[in-house]
C-alpha cells in the first residue's frame, strides 16, 4: 500500500545524494582553477588614437542610434498624438468599460488620427528637408533646422502663450523678440502642457453626461431601497446605449480634428 511513497523517497534520497558527490568533486582541488574568461577589450579608433576621424565617425553612429531609439518619443511630444490619446482614455475612463477598447486598439487609432492631422505638417518637412537632403542639395544641419520650421509652426499654433512664457521665464532667457528666438528645448515642454490642458478640457465634457446618468441610476436605486445593488453594473449599460445613440465615436473624433484647426 505504501510501496509508491517508499520508491518516491529512495529516489529522492539518491538523487540528492548525486547532486551532493557532484558538488563535492567540483570543488575539489582538481576544479578549484579559476575559469579562464576571454579578455574583451573594447575599442573606438586605433590603439594610438592617431586617427581622430575614426572617433568621430564612431560617435556620430553612437548618437544616430540613439536618436533613432528616442524618435518615437519625440515624435510623441510634437505632435497631436498627446491631445489624441488623452481625450481618448477619458473617453474609455467615463464609460466605466474597464478595458475595452483595448490599449492596442486606442493606440492605434490615436497613431492614425495624428497621421490624419499631421498629414500636411509632415508633407512640407519631406517636402523642405527631406527631399533635399537625399538629392545633396543641403547638410545635415540645414535639413534639420527646415524639417524643424513646420514642426515648430504647428507647436506655436497650438501653444498657450501663458505656458510659453511660463518656460522662457524660467529659462532665464533674454525677453524673445520673436518666435524665431525661442528655442526648441523651451517650445516642445510649453507646447506639450498645452495639449495637456486642452485634452483635460475636452476630457470635462465627456464626463458631465456619464456622470448625469451615474447620479440618476444611483438615486433610482436609493429610492428603491438597493443599496446593495452596484450602481455602476446598471448604469454601464444605460452610458453605452447613450454614447452609441448619439454617435458617440463620431463626434469626438471630429472634435479632435476640428481642436487642431
């Protein structure tokens, strides 16, 4: 009756006992060498370092890459993309819907409409700095500061000039006499609490209706003495039909376009 436990044990009780001569030769005085790991040495240019060309090739690939690495961040943070995906959380927030529609699903559509409206943006860098630089018409300096015009453009139109000032005062930069003085390091933050705020406005009165309905279906249920009841579980469905009835997705998404205008 007890055979299957007895077996179990001695095999448990042998294999413990390999496990155990194991270590023991192999920390024997026979394997007690070091191991012997290859040197790996590192090195950007020759040994004498008499050829700085190499240097700086080797660095400007370094940086390359990095910037190639944080370009879909700065893309983010110059272009519609944070009003979009802001607005549209909220969106998902109010409905109460937990994860639907999926992050992948918002974040693709957000990636799209901002295609949408930086579509003509996007057009005149190809069209001012792209171009050109491929045939070898201009340097690489001068391509980036014309792909930087229209992107710079678009950020003023959308910039506050209270949080514009905010940034230029706390640089403590001399008084700009023109946007062409202000930099980009003080542009791209005031341009990105901007579309913060105006998505939060945006995202105020998407809430007000959802919240109306919660309020109602909470006091319905007060009423009816269901205070057990989660309000939530009945007015989910009540917000869907509303935001589908009206067209929901439709109107806040030419919204958002018509914001950028």
């Amino acid at each position: 009756m007890y055979k299957p436990a007895i077996t179990f044990t001695y095999r448990f009780v042998l294999v413990l006992m390999l496990v155990m001569v194991l270590a023991a030769v192999l920390v024997s005085p026979a394997f007690a060498e070091p191991l012997q790991i290859p040197d790996i040495n590192l090195q950007i240019g020759d040994q004498a370092g008499n050829n700085p060309q190499n240097l700086s090739t080797a660095l400007q690939l370094v940086i390359l890459l990095t910037v190639l690495a944080l370009a879909p961040a700065i893309l983010v943070m110059v272009t519609s993309f944070i009003r979009i995906i802001v607005v549209l959380g909220f969106i998902r927030t109010s409905l109460a819907t937990q994860q639907m529609p999926p992050n992948q699903v918002l974040i693709g559509l957000a990636l799209f409409l901002t295609f949408f409206v930086m579509a003509p943006t996007f057009q005149e860098v190809n069209h001012q700095a792209l171009q050109p630089y491929f045939k070898g018409k201009i340097t690489q300096e001068a391509a980036f500061q014309k792909g930087m015009q229209p992107l710079r453009e678009f950020m003023f139109q959308q910039t506050r000039e209270k949080d514009l000032a905010l940034f230029v005062k706390m640089s403590e930069m001399k008084r700009p006499r023109n946007f062409d003085d202000i930099p980009n390091y003080v542009l791209i933050p005031s341009f990105v609490i901007s579309e913060l705020k105006t998505a939060f406005q945006i995202g105020f009165v998407i809430f007000v209706p959802f919240l109306v309905i919660d309020m109602v279906v909470a006091s319905a249920l007060m009423s009816m003495g269901m205070m057990m009841l989660p309000p939530m579980m009945i007015s989910l469905p009540f917000k869907i039909l509303l935001f589908v009835l009206v067209d929901g997705w439709n109107l806040v998404i030419q919204s958002l376009i018509l914001s950028f205008k």
